[in-house]
C-alpha cells in the first residue's frame, strides 16, 4: 500500500521514531511543481552514495547520527542539526547510528 502525500496545511507528524526505525521506510511526506519534502529512515551503516540534486536541499537530522560529504568536506550531523546545499552539489551520506532525516529539495525555476 502507498503512502499518501499531505495536503497543504496538513500536519505532519516527524517526532523521532526511537526503535521504530528498523521497521519504518523512506517516503516523501509531500511534494509540489516547487518543492519536496522527504523523511529518510537510515538504519546506522546505511549509505547513499554520492549524488546530485535538482535543487537546492536542507538536510536535517531529526534523530540519531548522519555523516553527510559534500565539496570534499564530511559533516557530522545529530539531531537537530541542519544544513543546506545549492543546487546540484555533489553529496554522500552514510547513518552512524539509527537516524532520520529530513531532506527538503526546492526545485530550480526554469529560465
């Protein structure tokens, strides 16, 4: 069965899913012609290799531990951290311990 995406102004629940992760899944929460909204569940030693976005991205570590590479450079995240890329950087990440995470792509406008 599918997840539903929200409707505007719905409410969308991401308080942090504790031992719950290794049973839950990636999904979008929502997305639009502008933006997306996706709530990442990594177990710890999961990684997404190396990749590009079509927008610009936060990324937000709602829960846990994440290394996240971007330009050369390796961030540790916690949660509660946030950070955020232009568009099309190149970026990895990989869960040090159980973690979810909150990615936001704001899609370029075409010109």
């Amino acid at each position: 069965m599918a997840i539903s995406h929200a409707k505007p102004a719905q409410v969308i629940n991401l308080e942090p899913l504790g031992d719950k992760i290794a049973s839950s899944k990636t999904h979008t929460l929502f997305k639009t012609d502008m933006m997306e909204a996706i709530r990442l569940v990594l177990p710890a030693g999961k990684q997404i290799a190396e990749h590009k976005a079509p927008g610009e991205i936060t990324v937000q570590c709602l829960e846990g531990q994440i290394s996240f590479s971007a330009d050369g450079n390796s961030h540790t995240l916690n949660g509660g951290e946030l950070l955020y890329l232009e568009t099309a950087v190149p970026h990895a990440v990989e869960a040090i311990k159980d973690s979810t995470v909150l990615v936001t792509i704001v899609f370029s406008r075409s010109k």
